[in-house]
C-alpha cells in the first residue's frame, strides 16, 4: 500500500508526552502486567536524554516470569487491571498456559479509548535478541472476552538493516470471539534504527495502521472496547553481549474517538 495516512486531528491530543522529565505519572505505568508477576521483575529500566525515553534490558535485570525464561522486558502501559490474588482475571491474557494473578493491581485507567489515534516516534534496537513493540490490547475491566490488541508493530533487532527493515504488523484476537488474528510481515524501506513515526487509526469496525506517512495494513476488522497502550523493549534470547540494551521512545501523542 502507498496510500497517505489521513492528517491528525487539528485539535489538541488527549494525551502527548516527549520524556523530557521522564513518563508521565499520570499517564504511564512502568511496569509490565504487573498482576501476572511480581513488582521486581516487571519493573521497567529506563533513563531520559534529549531525545526521549531510552528503555533498557539490564545485565542484572530478572525474567519476567521465572516459567517464560528467557523473556525481560522493559514497558510503560497507560492503565492496569486485575482480579483478586490467585485469579485468572486481567488484562491481557496472552497465554494459554495458567496465568495466575500473584500481584493484585487497582484498576487504573489513566488513557483506554475504545477508539481513536496513536502516533508513536521510535527509535528500534539493534542489539541482539532485542525487539521493540507497541501495542494496544483490551483492558478487560469490563468483561472478559474484551481482549483483542492491535499490534502497531513488532521489530526484532535481527530485522533491521541498512538497507530494510522486517516489521510484523496487524491484529490479534486472543479472547475476543469476533476479532480474527490478522498478523503480516511488513517491509520498511529504511533503518528503523533510526527515529521513525507509526501511526494507528480505529473505530468502526477498521484498523488502520501507518509508517511515515504511508498506510502499511488496513484491516476489516477492530476492537470496540477501552484499550490500553504498551510501549516496550524485549528481550527473548538468552542473556549475551554487552548491556544495557536499549531502544528509545521520542514522542505519543493519541486522541480517544474518530
């Protein structure tokens, strides 16, 4: 697809952040699903400089869960939500294989449209075993099966190139009966190693996704519940090279609504 994405809004974003005095408290959560694991080990990394935010893998940084081993990672999310100690209740159970609550988290829904515009300014990894993703999955505060996601992107380290860049792209159905998984593999003209621009547009039963300006994915099909927005840094290989590894997050800017 070549087509031009549709300009932003000419209002002012419901939500905008630079970093420039690190996430927004009212905004970001810097913890990984916390309710599936423990407040150490779903902790983000991270530090800020004049381009952003740079999240980071550290060399003494723990698994996410000891059962997903290898698996660290990094990630700022707008809201949490879970059911009570020893549960199967919360946001985004993404596995099949007996995710249990061990830290009941309050519902905080800091930014969960159920439509609306993401833009998001990264800077992808190139560090081994490294991949940097945004998502927006569904909060399931309000029932379960309201957990479909739309992936803007997936970037593994390995993909990226001087020349190209492999990105995965789509939606995901997970719980959600009436959303098909709907993932592709998308070819970027350029170095996502450097600062580059996604873009999500959804509501009414579409999904629109977009890199620099250009539509990559336009999908039949969207969620139509409150999501919340994950931004992280992953690491999925067993720990070697040096550290930190790192990727950056220069700007979010989102509007709730079409």
């Amino acid at each position: 697809m070549n087509d031009a994405l549709p300009a932003a809004p000419t209002r002012r974003p419901d939500i905008e952040d630079d970093f420039a005095d690190g996430p927004d408290p009212d905004l970001w959560v810097a913890h990984y699903l916390p309710h599936w694991t423990t407040p150490d080990r779903s902790a983000a990394r991270f530090d800020t400089n004049s381009d952003g935010l740079r999240l980071r893998i550290d060399a003494d940084q723990p698994d996410w869960r000891p059962e997903d081993a290898p698996l660290r990672v990094s990630n700022l999310q707008t809201g949490v939500h879970s059911g009570p100690l020893g549960s199967a209740s919360g946001t985004h159970r993404h596995r099949p294989d007996g995710l249990v609550v061990r830290a009941p988290t309050p519902t905080r829904l800091l930014w969960a449209p159920a439509s609306g515009r993401v833009e998001i300014t990264v800077t992808a990894s190139r560090d081994a075993g490294c991949m940097l993703a945004a998502w927006l999955v569904g909060t399931e505060h309000e029932r379960a099966d309201a957990a479909g996601e739309i992936c803007l992107f997936e970037i593994d380290a390995e993909a990226v190139g001087s020349l190209g860049t492999v990105a995965r792209s789509g939606v995901k159905g997970h719980s959600d009966p009436r959303l098909v998984t709907d993932m592709a593999e998308i070819r970027l003209p350029f170095d996502a190693s450097r600062p580059h621009t996604w873009t999500v547009i959804w509501g009414r039963g579409e999904t629109v996704i977009g890199c620099e300006g250009v539509v990559v994915r336009r999908i039949a099909q969207a969620p139509d519940y409150p999501l919340f927005l994950l931004v992280d840094l992953f690491e999925v290989a067993q720990p070697a090279g040096s550290y930190p590894k790192t990727a950056i997050v220069h700007r979010v800017r989102g509007w709730s609504g079409d």
